[in-house]
C-alpha cells in the first residue's frame, strides 16, 4: 500500500504560514529552510503553496521555486496564480515536478485538458477545497474557503479526471487545521469515484490519524502542515509508525 507523506508549506509574503479554516494564519519560518529539512527526513514530496497569489493576481514566486528545488531531492509540486500554460511552463521551468491548479480550473475548465495535453497528466494536479453542505454533500469553494463556488463535490472530481487531470489533493476545509484527523467520510467519497491518486489533506493532528487514512481510504497520500511545522510530528517517526 503506497504511504507517501508530504509535508505542505503554505507561502504568503515569502514566508511558511499556517492558519486553522484559514483563519488565524501565523508565521512559521522560511520555506528553503523548511523545504531542506523536511527533505532530509525522508519526505516522498513537498508541496509549495502561495496561498495569496491568485488574490493577488499574480503568479507564485518562481525564485522561491527555484531556491527550494535546489535544497530538496523529491518531487515538488507547487500552486498559485497560475492563469496560463506559459506559466505553467514557468513554474516547471524553476524546478516544480507538477502544478496545481485550483480556482484556474473551476474558471475554465478546460485549461486542465489543455495543460494535460501539453505537459501530461501526470503534471497536472487539482486542487480542491470542500466542505461538507446542508444537503448532506460536499460543496467546492473558492477564495481560501470563502466563496461557494457552486459545484458539488463529486460531480466536480468526475469532470476534472475525464478533462485529464492526474491526481486529486482533496482539503477538507471543517478539518484544516483543527488537528481533529481527516475527512475520512469525504476522502472515502471521492476515492470511490475515481482511479487516479487521491492527496489526503486538512486535519492531521496525530500519528494515528496518518494510520486512519491508510487504513480506512484508498487515499495515496497523506499531506499535512501545522503538525510538521509546530506540532512536534517528524516525516521520518511518521514513516516508523507506518512501517514504511
């Protein structure tokens, strides 16, 4: 069973911060810092994050792409602002392994085709914030979880997977950051409609909750943040713990 642990460095103002829902964000440190040390205990990925370049409307820092992907050995997958496939290129082109695209795809849709034509799906992951509705559902939403952007969840995963996408990072916004554990009843829902990997993230707040997610969903990966960065969790106890 595949247990890759990512951890996930969430960029504003060229600093790692980190929030819970979004809200409350704070200062951890430097992500080249970050990223080296994350690296060296065993991380299987690094995801880089500029959590305010879209509303910004600006592509993220690609010379912090590139100093992270100097320091690191595995694949780095980063996001923000991205609004073309020029910057997509770009953003490959300073280091990054995949992009990921979340706001961009639900404007135009299909942007992950073309990009999955151009770069391969395998490049091409999308992004999706959710949270769980009245209805008994899941609604995607926009704008660090702010804005409803009227999708249903599962019919959401379906389309981005038929237009090419080759893997889903699925963040469940009632989870980010409460250190309550995934969303396992969202990510088992959106696993049960698609092949491709499926990222686990929002919520970890302990090693068993990285078993849980192995153990109760298909999920390929679990990411997490607040429990590298101030949490006291290692990748490198959390690969011991799995036996991994």
């Amino acid at each position: 069973m595949t247990k890759k642990i990512i951890p996930c460095l969430d960029i504003r103002d060229g600093k790692v911060v980190k929030g819970v829902k979004f809200e409350n964000v704070r200062d951890v440190g430097d992500p080249v810092t970050q990223a080296a040390k994350y690296n060296a205990d065993g991380a299987d990925e690094i995801v880089l994050y500029d959590i305010s370049a879209s509303v910004e409307k600006r592509i993220i820092d690609l010379e912090l792409v590139r100093k992270v992907a100097a320091v690191i050995d595995v694949p780095l997958s980063v996001a923000g602002g991205i609004g073309t496939l020029d910057d997509f290129q770009k953003a490959l082109d300073a280091g990054a392994s995949k992009v990921s695209l979340n706001s961009l795809a639900i404007r135009n849709p299909d942007f992950i085709r073309q990009a999955a034509d151009k770069f391969g799906s395998e490049r091409v992951i999308i992004g999706i914030d959710a949270k769980a509705n009245e209805n008994g559902k899941y609604s995607v939403m926009l704008g660090m979880g702010k804005e409803n952007a009227n999708l249903d969840l599962i019919e959401w995963v379906k389309k981005v997977v038929e237009l090419g996408a080759g893997e889903i990072c699925l963040n469940s916004i009632d989870a980010d950051g409460t250190r309550d554990g995934y969303d396992l009843a969202m990510l088992n829902a959106v696993c049960a409609v698609t092949d491709v990997p499926v990222i686990a993230s929002g919520g970890c707040g302990s090693l068993e909750h990285f078993g849980e997610v192995f153990e109760k969903t298909p999920a390929a990966a679990a990411l997490a943040a607040s429990m590298f960065h101030f949490g006291g969790l290692t990748v490198k106890g959390v690969k011991e713990y799995l036996g991994t």
